[in-house]
C-alpha cells in the first residue's frame, strides 16, 4: 500500500493570499513537525512509500523529508500551478493513483492521534472514510454523509437523501480501481478549466457513479484530531489537541 499526500497550498486562510511562511505540513507541534508525526505513523501502518505533492516553499519540504526519511521513503510531485487550486495537485498525483496500488490518500495539514491512520488502514473495506460524529471545525467543513450507515454523499455542496452528516478528517483509503477512477475525474476536471473549487469533486464525482457500498467508514468519533486552517485552530492544537494525544494513549 501507498500513499498520496497534499502538501502544495500556500495556507491562504491562515498566513493570508500573499505569504511567504513555511508549509503548514512543517508546523511544529510538541517538538515535531506534522510532517514528521504523518511519517512516523505511515511507516508503523506498513505504508511503502509515500508520494508528496510540494509547491509553496517545495524545497524546505524536501529538506524535511530529507532530514526524517533519507530512506527514499518519500517520493515528491511538483505542482507548478500549486496557487491556482487544489485539484491541481490532486491531478498532480494522478500517475500514482493509477499505478495499481491501494492507496491512503491523507491531507498534510492534519494533526491527529495515530489511532485514526490505523483503524483506516485496518478497515476491511478496500475504499473507505474516516468520519466524526462531533464536528471538529466551525468553518464550511468537508462532510461525510451516511443513510442508514450507509456513505451516501461527500463533500460540501450535498445532493442526496441522508439521516447524518459527519466531518471528514482528510483522510481516506482507495481501492486501485476506486483511485484509478478519481485521477481520471481529477484529470477531467482540470482539462475542462474548472479548477476552482475543491478536489473533493472529484472523489463524490465516483461515489456518486459507484454501487452503494462501494465506499464504505470507519467511526473515529474521540479520537483527538484537528486540521489546521486558521489562527484558532493552531491555538487549539496546542491547549487542546496535543493534551489530548498524549492523554489517549
């Protein structure tokens, strides 16, 4: 098993549109960077390789993986149009989408207990979510939506009939079929122009065309969690999350 990572962004809503700050991925956090925990994790999880996709400040990334992983363990993609949207960089990933391996797919600006990457990567659902019940984030946040237990619908704009509404982490597995699928809907969107908006498209683009039960959760609802996209969720990764990490076990 592989996996992709997003790490290109220049975090717009929490340095602002013109910054020259650090990735978020190399914010630190109880003396390590997320992109150290995000290794260190995958690499207990038996994760192969990871594939990282850098363009706001590539190289002090690349310095990072050097640093942590000078096994090879990381693989970096450019995305050269990494201010210009999100789903570049998902379709920047694309050949490993379709290189015929199961994949994590993970955002790298997530600070969580590792518990999370295990109960997805141990899941026996070959395509599958992670999701909380307690909404982590005040902000228009990614949703998972289950009917009857159900993944019915994903994303921000929803259109199908459900009975709950879940956050979604970041973080998801892919059967090579399912990721083959959305590199190709990645791709699609990007050659028709439609590059504003989130990459999120392109993966409720295939639940929608997939068999119900195609796409099947884990529930990680406890599990100390927080993605970082404002001021306020820095301040409370440090008064709340990392407690919270360490108390967990």
């Amino acid at each position: 098993m592989k996996a992709l990572m997003l790490a290109a962004g220049v975090g717009r809503r929490l340095y602002g549109n013109e910054n020259d700050d650090l990735p978020k991925a190399l914010l630190s956090f109880g003396g390590k960077s997320l992109f150290q925990r995000h290794i260190e994790i995958l690499k207990d999880c038996a994760i192969e390789q990871l594939f990282l996709v850098v363009g706001h400040r590539s190289e002090d990334l690349i310095a990072e993986s050097n640093r942590i992983a000078p096994d090879g363990f990381v693989k970096t993609i450019f995305n050269p149009r990494y201010r210009e949207g999100p789903i570049l960089s998902l379709a920047c990933g694309s050949p490993v989408l379709r290189s015929g391996s199961p994949m994590v797919f993970m955002d790298a600006d997530v600070l969580y207990h590792p518990e999370i990457l295990y109960r997805l990567v141990g899941s026996p659902h070959e395509t599958c979510f992670v999701f909380d019940r307690e909404f982590q984030s005040t902000d228009d946040f990614v949703k998972l939506c289950l009917l009857d237990g159900k993944v019915v619908d994903f994303g921000k704009a929803l259109i199908r009939e459900h009975d709950t509404i879940c956050e979604w982490p970041g973080f998801m597995k892919m059967s090579p079929d399912i990721a083959a699928k959305i590199a190709d809907y990645a791709d699609h969107i990007v050659m028709s122009g439609e590059i504003e908006g989130a990459y999120e498209r392109a993966i409720s683009a295939v639940l929608y065309n997939e068999p119900m039960g195609t796409f099947g959760c884990e529930d990680i609802t406890g599990i100390p969690w927080v993605e970082i996209d404002y001021e306020s969720d820095l301040k409370k990764a440090v008064t709340q999350i990392i407690p919270r990490i360490t108390r967990f076990g």
